[in-house]
C-alpha cells in the first residue's frame, strides 16, 4: 500500500519549510531510516527519514520549493502502485501524473495528450481552486501559490478571500476584464531583475545564497529601514567579574559547578537589571507597545548556517547557574541545527557578544520587534588616578542600541548606568 511522506512540522511557530535537497529519487528503493530530503525553516536545517520500506514513486515539490508544513511531498510504495490520491490539493500534481503515467503506460501515447500537464503548469490554477474562486467572487491567479510547481490550490485562494480582494464588478463579482488584467500583470511581476555581468577576465564564484542567509538579510534591512535606531558606548570595570570567574574555575569538582563564564555574568545581570527598565524590555508592535513581566533574554549566536538568536526564557528568575546550564545547551543546540524552532523566538531582549573577537566598540542591529540590544565588547586595559596614583584596570566596553521610537535617550542612558554599577559590583548584586 501506497504511503504519503509529509512535511514534519518543526514546532508550532512554522508554517512552511523549504526543500534543500533530495537524497532519493524517483524510482529508488528506500528502506526506514534512509534519508529522503533535506529541509530547513527560517531559523535551522533538518533531514526527514523513510518511515517504510519501499520504492519512491512521486515526488510533489522540487528543491528550493516553500512547502507548507503536513503537506504531501512524496510517495513511497510499490512499483506500479496508484498515488496521484495523495497530491497535495487533491488532484494529480503535473510531474506526479507525468511520473504515475509514465509508470503504468503499457502502450505508447500520443504526443497531443503530453502536452496537457504543460498547459495545467501555464495556467497555475488547480480546477478546484478555480470553482472556489467563482463561489466566493475572487481573482485566483490574484492568489499566492503554495500548490505544487507554484500551481494557486484551494487554501489559496480561501486566503485570498479572506484578505477581502475582490474583483471590480458590482458586489466584488469578478469581471473578465478583471482576470484579464491580473494575467496580464503576473509575468511583469514575477520578472527577476537582470544579473549585472561579470567583468571580463576577472575570476569568481559565485554561490547561491542559503535561504537562513536571506532571512537574516530581510530582518536586518527591515530593522534598518524601519526603526529610528541609535547606539550608546560604555564601558566598566571588570575587576570583580574577574576575579568571581576565576574564583568559580577553581571550586571542588563535587559542587557541581557548572562552567560559568563572563558572558553568563553579564546575561544574568541584564536579566535583572532590565526587570528595573520595562520600557527597554519590551516589543513595539506599530502603535501599541508590549511591556513583559519577565525577561526572556535572546542569546545571539554565530553558527555554521549564519546567526541564530535562541530564547532563555523567564532569565529573571534564574540563578546563575541555571542560566550558564541552560544558555549552554541553547548555544549547543542552535550551532549543531538540532534546536527547537519554537526556542528562536519570543525573545524581549538580546545580547550579542563580541568580545572574543577583540571587537572594542561596535554598533549591534535590533531584532525587531524588540526595541533595544546589548552589545558585549572585548576587555582592554585602561589608565586611571586613583588617590593620586595612575593605575590601570581592565575595561569591559557595552554598546545599546535601542529603538528611539519606543525608548529615550536618557532612559536608555539609566540602564547602561544601573547595568554597569551591578557588574562592577556583581557581589552585591548575587546577594540581592
């Protein structure tokens, strides 16, 4: 019997995943556990296995296709065996009934029924999705595809028509004129800017940008373009931080200590500093402002795939080792593409360090919809008198960038000024 393989869903947040590779094809004998496709959402990367043994007799979307999640994308079974039941919108996808055709055919075709499967792929529209569209008095080639090959199916157009779209007749009733005009308009739109040429005898590769990377490249521009966003510096004396760390390294393997390093400090200390500073912990969504009872801190991490910005939530009620434990298995979990999509969001505010890269002062990137982020610099030696006597000591350089729609200058200016006396006075702060 013929067996669907569907799009896992990879926490509650997704809603589509995009197919990176096949590793099987059509015809190939798998077998449970073989590797079929690889997948990644916006934020990690997966591999979905063969959950039964068999042949790969359809396969419903090619690579670099954005699949909705629990939706068919391929068939294994046997030889021969019926699959065109289990398109994605119910009706025999073009590459899947070319391949069932092509399986069963025990007689040659006639070339003018080929070319049938090329028509249904130029018109974009499943039949089903068609009537839909009549009934409730939308544009369907209007509608954004999910369907197979880009092929507008039913919940496509059931989208549409809650968006309120509708043609230009009396009452939203969809003209010819109207279907006329979208099908006129789609080619323009769908036209992709010409690639600049490459200068003559100049060598280059050029790579095709991974799909996490043009995420990150999305969010950064529209955290850019629509955020009026500044950067305060600062710095502070790291001496105790230190010294606690060092202190820390050397406690008795029987206490159970977790490695704690200076960038759990400094996690913990935002935590419950920003308890203090709700307008920093908080999200601006348009007109509305969100302003959350517990801090839920986003730990930015760099990762083979590009960055990722895992969740420690509720920090403000963690102790420090809890949070050196937890941030620990975050990082772990988010650089190796094993972490929980649902875990790269809902942050309140994040820290990005740098420090380890000898980075002195630098300007970080908002993640919206959050309104401030704290930037962790490299510790450098500095001059100072003390009672008269030039000193040095070690300076840890902070940089905030923060939303000034939503925050002020002089309360972003408070924060900095509380976060530094905690750090520079960490003991007094644990006992608090």
């Amino acid at each position: 019997m013929a067996t669907p393989v569907i799009m896992p869903r990879q926490g509650q947040s997704v809603e589509s995943c995009i197919i990176t590779e096949w590793k099987k094809k059509v015809g190939d004998e798998v077998h449970v556990g073989d590797i079929l496709f690889s997948y990644e959402t916006d934020k990690s990367t997966f591999e979905e296995e063969a959950k039964v043994d068999g042949t790969l007799l359809a396969v419903f979307y090619k690579e670099d296709d954005d699949v909705p999640v629990l939706l068919n994308v391929a068939v294994i079974g046997n030889p021969g065996e019926s699959f065109a039941e289990f398109s994605p919108d119910g009706e025999a996808a073009p590459a899947a009934a070319a391949q069932e055709a092509a399986a069963s055919a025990e007689q040659p075709t006639q070339e003018a029924p080929a070319a049938a499967p090329t028509a249904a792929r130029a018109e974009g529209v499943s039949p089903r999705a068609k009537a839909t569209a009549q009934k409730l008095g939308v544009i369907a080639t209007d509608a954004a595809p999910s369907g197979p090959h880009g092929r507008v199916i039913e919940r496509d157009v059931v989208a549409l028509a809650k968006e309120g779209r509708t043609g230009s007749g009396l009452g939203g009733r969809v003209l010819p004129s109207d279907t006329a005009a979208s099908t006129e308009a789609a080619p323009a739109a769908a036209a992709a800017p010409a690639m600049p040429a490459a200068p003559t005898g100049i060598d280059y590769e050029e790579i095709k940008m991974p799909n996490l990377r043009k995420v990150i490249a999305k969010t950064m521009h529209q955290s850019l373009s629509e955020m009026a966003q500044l950067t305060h510096n600062t710095s502070f004396d790291a001496t105790k931080i230190l010294a606690l760390r060092s202190h820390l390294k050397a406690a008795p393997e029987s206490m159970e200590l977790p490695k704690i390093t200076i960038n759990d400090i400094i996690l913990f200390a935002a935590s419950r500093i920003l308890m203090q500073h709700e307008s920093l912990n908080a999200h601006c969504l348009g007109d509305k402002m969100r302003f959350y009872k517990h801090v839920h801190l986003g730990i930015a991490v760099d990762t083979p795939r590009g960055l990722l910005v895992p969740t420690l939530f509720n920090a403000d009620t963690k102790s420090l080792k809890e949070i050196a434990t937890e941030s620990k298995k975050l990082i772990k979990a988010a650089q190796d593409g094993s972490i929980n999509p649902d875990l790269l969001q809902g942050g309140t505010f994040t820290v990005s360090n740098v420090g380890v890269y000898g980075v002195e002062s630098f300007t970080p990137v908002i993640n919206p919809p959050q309104v401030a982020l704290l930037g962790v610099c490299s510790i450098t030696e500095r001059v100072r008198t003390v009672d008269g006597q030039i000193t040095t000591y070690p300076a840890m350089g902070l940089s905030l960038t923060y939303d000034h729609r939503a925050v002020d200058g002089a309360p972003a200016s408070r924060f900095l000024k509380d976060l530094v006396t905690a750090l520079e006075n960490f003991d007094l702060l644990m006992i608090g």
